[in-house]
C-alpha cells in the first residue's frame, strides 16, 4: 500500500508524524511529540518512512525548453 508521509507541529509546538493513505485516511501516527523535527524524522524512519527527493516538473505543452551552450 502506498503511503504519504506528514510531518507537522501539533498544538503543543512540538513535531508529530502521520502516514496517510491515498485518499488522505490516517494509517498510523507517532505516540510521542518530538520538539526537534530530526528526532521526529528519525522515529519516522524506525516505522518505514524514506526519503524520497521531489521529481523535476514535466514541461507544459506548448512551453519550449532551452538548452545553455
């Protein structure tokens, strides 16, 4: 099943992680608040998050793409 990851900061200005599924349900969420966004990735990646660095965009019909010599 493919999950999103989110990262937030909850009501009590500490770091929370969520994974939600495709139609935006909660899976599962962190127990524990973390007031350093590090340690609440890290516990993230004990329960299977990996980062994944955002594609280049597509370009748009019509728009041209030029190339520097």
């Amino acid at each position: 099943m493919r999950v999103i990851w989110r990262f937030f900061v909850g009501e009590d200005a500490r770091w929370r992680w969520q994974q939600l599924s495709v139609d935006r349900a909660v899976v599962a969420e962190s127990r524990s608040s973390y007031e350093k966004y590090e340690r609440c990735l890290a516990a993230a990646q004990l329960k299977g998050y990996t980062f994944e660095a955002a594609q280049d965009r597509l370009p748009r019909p019509g728009n041209r793409i030029y190339s520097r010599p």
